[in-house]
C-alpha cells in the first residue's frame, strides 16, 4: 500500500477506537450510578467462577444445541480476530502478512485453522437465523422482543456472516495471487476452506484481482471496527461484560438476601435494653435519608446496573420463569431490559445536561416496570439459576418491592394482612399470641 493508505488506515483506527473508548467511557459511568457494594471478597471464587462460566461456556451448555452452537461462534469470532493485529501491523507498515516469515509452519496452521472456524460461526449464525426467524422459539417471538430488540439480533446475525465471508474471501484472493506466474504475493498460510473459493478469481487480470484483494481487506478491517461500535447499542455488549458480570456475581447462597443496614441498626436497638437512643444524633441534620429499596436505576447497586448491561436477550430466564408460564404478565427478560433502557435513558439526560442529571419526572418503577410485574415474582430463582452469565432479575425485583412496601406501603392486600397479623400476634395468622398454638390441642 502507498503511504496514502497507511495514513488513511491510521485515521480509520483512531476513530473507530476513539468512539469505541467514548462510548466505553459512558458505559463505565453509567455503571457508577449505582450504588455502591462490596464484591471484591473470595477472588479464588470469583476467578473460578469467570472460568467456567464467561470463558468455559459451562451454562450455555446445559441446552446443548444453542450451546454448542453458540461455542462455534465465541470461540470463532474470538480466535479469528486475533489476525486483526496482524492487519492493524500490514496497514500501518503497509506490508503482507508479517507474521508468516517469523512463525513458520505455525502459521499455516493458524490461517487454516482460522478458516475452519469462519465455516462453522457461518453454520452456527445461520441455524440461528432460521431459529428465530422461521422456526421461530417462543422465547424470541416474546412480546418482549418487539422493535430493535428483534432486529438488533438479526442485524448482529448479518454482521458476522459478512465479516466471516470477506475473511475468507480476502484469504481466497490472497491464494489466487500466490500461485499466479509471478507470484504477486509470497506464500503464506494454508487455506482449507479458501482454496475452493480461489477459482471464482481464474481469468480474471492480476491487477483486478490484487483490488478485489483490498476491498475485502479493507472491508473486513472496516467492518469489525463498526461492529465494534455498534456493541454499544446493542446486547451483544454482553461479549464484553460476561466476564466482569461472572466475576463481581453474588457468591452466597441463591435466596439468601442481604438486610438493609439502616434496618438492622433500628432492630438492634429496639432490642437492647440498654441503648439509648437519643445517644447518637445524626452526623449531619442536613443529609437526605437514605431511601429503602429502589424505585429508580440510582437506587440499584452498580452489580445490578452491570447485569443489566450484560443481558444477552437470550430469553432463557423468562421461558423458566414459573409466573411467565402461567401466564403472569412477569417476564425477568424484561426486567433486565426495561434497567438497561433506564439507564441509557439517564446517561443521556446526564450528556445533555453537561455532566448533571435533570429529573424527567420518570421512574423504573410504574414508568417502565409496574408492581403488577414485580408482585407475580415467585423468588423461586429460576431466572437467576438459567442465566448464562450470571445476571440476577430477582435482585432488582426484590429491591423494588422492598421500595413499595418500605416507602410506599403498597403492597397487596394479603401481604399487608399478614405483616399486620405479625405486628399485632407475632405470627402470619390472624390469632391471638394466646391462641396461636391451639391446633396442637386438636384431633
């Protein structure tokens, strides 16, 4: 290439890089909306736990066709992109496959192993397309998945069938132009998918040829830096954030939940005799209370903003999620994607408003999730345990019904009639501390 085209691939790599880092940029700040937690206890846990799941695929798995399938594809896309630091070298330096001469024999295997890949993310992306589209699994005809959320799986569908076809017909033009009299390029690499591609290019002058060459070079670099920025709207972010998303997961127990601290102080002091309560006024008089529960994405912790993110749209908590099946309007697919939809919304208003959210007299809650949604929840964790990254739904719903109740008192009319019998009897049911035991007295 001239020096023309170095310089030209130079500003194609700073800008797709320079928006991908903005964007990135907003994403993290987006994040640290939420409250703050602490994840960083058990490491040994938390590395295993992005082992298996993020980089081992151990709960894709467990539905063996989309798994499997879904492997073909993020092991592909994966391995095949390590070739982008060799194009990034030859269009900077404007030389040809600078890695061969130093790797040798391990470099045909690579390309040839590159290819095979390329050929099996294709099969898999394109099983994929009819399961969705003509097959059509009720978990992604949901009503859920309506507008972009449809075509935004379709259109990542496309983009890597198109990047796979021109690495391969890239790899087809470079062969053709290694074997003509002459040897417009050196030899380099083995091409067992390519080979069969390279006759389309007989009789065709080497001068077109060599173009057709770097259109589908240039095309492909093109092509990875604009999906590359197109993760940012999309739900394939989850590439990205699987793995933060299983390393920071919650480690305990699935139901067990966390008390609320404010919370436990009152409880402890109401039951010690001798405490004082007047003892420890409030540091500042000043300071706004802290709300219980969530009602907006600020109140949520920045885990569960990260989960939101992270949601793949796959539809798996949802089509396990018993109040789903049994027609509940609940759907924990939904869930995560009416947070992300918040959040963006926010980050947004937070760009326009340079640096400083504004109120938009909006909520998560009513605005985008209705308590009718998060009162259907069983908290059985189907969702939480189905989860291919380890996203918990249930969390958020939990947070936001402990807002209705603690701040609201808007919890349903049994709900309330139980935590009244318990305040006035110490027990669910609706019988004096006297009574309470006499059907232990009963035949």
């Amino acid at each position: 290439m001239s020096y023309l085209d170095n310089i030209l691939f130079a500003i194609l790599l700073v800008v797709g890089f320079g928006f991908f880092t903005a964007s990135v940029k907003k994403i993290i700040r987006n994040i640290n909306l939420g409250v703050d937690v602490d994840r960083k206890d058990n490491p040994k846990a938390r590395w295993k736990n992005m082992a298996l799941i993020a980089l081992g695929q151990s709960k894709m798995v467990r539905r063996p066709v989309a798994g499997i399938l879904h492997i073909f594809v993020y092991v592909g896309f994966i391995i095949i992109n390590i070739e982008l630091l060799e194009i990034i070298i030859d269009g900077l330096a404007g030389t040809h496959r600078i890695f061969a001469p130093y790797l040798g024999v391990v470099y045909d295997v690579l390309i040839a192993s590159f290819e095979i890949l390329a050929i099996l993310v294709i099969f898999a992306v394109t099983v994929f397309w009819l399961r969705r589209n003509f097959i059509r699994l009720k978990r992604f005809i949901h009503s859920d998945l309506k507008g972009f959320p449809k075509s935004d799986a379709n259109y990542i569908l496309y983009f890597e069938t198109v990047l796979m076809i021109l690495f391969l017909l890239m790899n087809a033009s470079d062969l053709h132009l290694q074997n003509v009299p002459g040897a417009v390029f050196h030899k380099a690499g083995a091409f067992p998918v390519s080979q069969f591609i390279a006759p389309i290019f007989n009789g065709l002058s080497n001068e077109l040829v060599v173009l057709l060459f770097e259109i589908f070079w240039w095309l492909h670099i093109a092509g990875i830096l604009v999906f590359m920025n197109y993760l940012y709207f999309s739900k394939h972010l989850h590439i990205l954030l699987a793995f933060p998303n299983t390393y920071f997961a919650n480690l305990k127990p699935e139901g067990q939940f966390d008390n609320l601290e404010s919370v436990t102080k009152e409880v402890k002091l109401m039951m010690d005799p001798n405490a004082d309560p007047f003892a420890a006024a409030p540091a500042d008089e000043n300071a706004v209370p802290s709300k219980f529960g969530a009602s907006d994405v600020q109140d949520l912790n920045w885990v569960q903003l990260l989960n939101a993110y992270t949601c793949t749209e796959c539809g798996r908590c949802t089509s396990s999620c018993p109040a789903n099946q049994t027609g509940k309007k609940l759907s924990p697919r939904k869930i995560m994607m009416d947070t992300r939809d918040r959040l963006t919304e926010v980050g947004k208003n937070i760009d326009a408003n340079k640096g400083v959210f504004v109120p938009d007299n909006k909520t998560l809650l009513n605005d985008y999730i209705t308590p009718e949604e998060l009162w259907a929840c069983t908290s059985c964790n189907a969702c939480v345990e189905e989860c291919p990254v380890n996203i918990s739904p249930l969390s958020i719903i939990m947070d936001m019904r402990r807002y209705l109740v603690m701040e609201q008192s808007a919890a349903p009319m049994s709900l309330n009639a139980m935590m009244t019998n318990i305040e006035n009897n110490g027990a669910p049911w609706q019988y004096s501390q006297q009574d309470r035991l006499n059907w232990k007295n009963e035949n």
